[in-house]
C-alpha cells in the first residue's frame, strides 16, 4: 500500500535545511500542502536566512504547494498565526512535525544558564508552542498527526549536552502524554530519535563515509510513515543509515519490603530484586506504575 498525503496539509518546522529539508520535500512528494517553517538561524540560533524560501521554491518546482514561514518556535503567537495562515490557505492543518533545534554545546561545568535556557526554550517550549497552537484545531478536525523530536541525548545521555539532554527527554514525555489526550480525537503523537548527518553533527569528527550514510533521506521515512493516516501512537523510534528501531520507557516488577526493611540497608540487600529485569513491562500511561506497586504489595500482603 502506497502512503499517500493527498488532501492533507504539513506544517514542519526548522524545514529550511537537514531533516526538516527532507521531511517538507518527502511530504510534498507524496500530495501534502506544506508549511516550511524556518527561522532561518544558524546552527547555535543566531542569524536569519532565506533557506524556507529556497525550499519553498524546491516543491513548487517539482508541481507541488507550499508556503514559507519565518516565525521563532519560541514565540507562541508567531506559531498561532503561521496555524491561521494555513487554514485560511488550506482549510486546515493536519500533520506537524516539530524539528526545529539549535546546539549550545558545553560540559554542564562550563555552560553558562543562558546556555541552558535558550536550547530548552527552542527544543521543549518551541515543541509546546507549536503544538498548542494546532492542538484545538486537530481535535476538532477529529485527525491529528505530530511528530516531535527528541535524541539519544536525551534517552540516554551525551557529553557536553545536558541542555540538550534535557529539554529531549522532556519532548518524549511531552509526546506521551499528548498521545493519551489526543486518542479520542484521532490525534496520534509520535517521538523520533533521528541519527543524520547535518550542519547539527559535521563537527562531531564521524568518519565521512559513516557521516555520509547519515544523509537525512534515511531518516525521512520513518518521520512519514509516524504522521501518515495508519501510523502507531505513543512510539518513541530511532532511525539513521536506514537502519530503523524503537525505543521503550521500562518497569521492572521490582519488590515490595516488609516495614521492618523499608530502610537503605534495606534497599541495598534487595537490589538485585529491584533491578532484575525478568517480567519487566512497558507502561502505556503513568498510573501503571502504581499497578505494579500494588501487584508487589499484594505479594507479600501487604494489602491488608
């Protein structure tokens, strides 16, 4: 079955180059309207350039619809109006991808606080801005589908990037609890861990053949089929090189003390119960953990 975007409308953000590039091209390519959204800033968030305009001009050349948008992720009235501006074109607007990112990259030691307020305000609240500001009208359309980007960074730390770090790991709980909120709605809500090689990663010293089987086109896919009608909800996914995988939020079964043990000797003559990992689960909402505190209550009756 051939994934089709014919009647929808695309808004993807920091479209101006790299995997937003990619992701506006690849959606256009399959029938999408697309919103190419880019500040037009350099790699740390500074600078302004024509790169929306220029891949604007990309889609309309290959016959297909688009318009630029030059507005910051971090100002949630410029992502209100760029919303309004689609559906006043389109009628609507039916798939976002949150791309958009800067790097501010130094050990946590050295990074000053603005460093660490700007990434997080770019990465986590440009997510929440432009999200918010489609999130009423996918309910109402009753369809929704939002790709949000997070990182190995952030699933599972880096050196030299706890802004970074964290600001990704918030976006996939964002994503988790977005999925929740959307599912009646039909407003599916999905996390991309991308591995590319972009103006983002040419300095990290990869050798170049590995670099250059990072191109963006291997990650696209993955980002299509996560906003496309038939997509899954609540996934957090990788992909790189054309080599594609997910990645999960765990719980071990993990035991439950007696009170007279409730203490850290406790915990440490335990540990290897609390972290074996045999049974573990992946819980879909929250309120899953406390089942299992529960189960383990129950094991020992400690329920009464």
């Amino acid at each position: 079955m051939t994934i089709s975007f014919e009647n929808k409308v695309a808004i993807v953000t920091g479209a101006g180059g790299g995997l937003g590039r990619e992701y506006a091209l690849g959606l256009a390519r399959r029938g999408a309207k697309v919103v190419v959204n880019d500040l037009g800033a350099s790699r740390d968030g500074t600078g302004h350039s024509d790169a929306a305009l220029k891949v604007v001009e990309e889609i309309k050349a290959a016959g297909g619809e688009a318009m630029s948008n030059g507005g910051s992720v971090t100002e949630y009235e410029q992502m209100v109006e760029m919303v309004a501006r689609a559906r006043e074109a389109w009628g609507g607007v039916h798939i976002l991808i949150n791309n958009a990112g800067i790097l501010r990259d130094k050990s946590f030691a050295k990074m000053e606080m603005p460093d660490w307020k700007v990434v997080v305000d770019v990465h986590l609240n440009g997510t929440a801005n432009c999200t918010k500001a489609v999130w009423d009208l996918m309910r109402e359309q009753t369809y929704g589908r939002i790709l949000n980007t997070a990182s190995s960074t952030g699933l599972y730390g880096n050196f030299g990037q706890a802004n970074y770090g964290a600001a990704k790991l918030g976006i996939a709980g964002l994503t988790k609890t977005l999925a929740l909120e959307g599912a009646k709605y039909n407003v599916r809500v999905n996390t991309l861990a991308p591995v590319a090689g972009t103006r983002m990663t040419e300095d990290l010293g990869m050798p170049e053949a590995f670099f250059k089987a990072l191109a963006p086109e291997n990650v696209a896919p993955m980002a299509l089929f996560l906003v496309s009608e038939d997509a899954p909800t609540n996934m957090i996914c990788g992909a790189g090189a054309g080599a594609f995988h997910a990645a999960y939020v765990t719980l071990t079964p993990g035991v439950a003390l007696p009170a007279d043990e409730r203490t850290p000797e406790g915990i440490a003559a335990h540990w290897d119960q609390i972290i074996d990992r045999t049974g573990e689960i992946v819980p879909q909402s929250g309120a899953e953990q406390s089942q299992v505190v529960m189960a383990a209550l129950a094991r020992i009756g400690g329920l009464g």
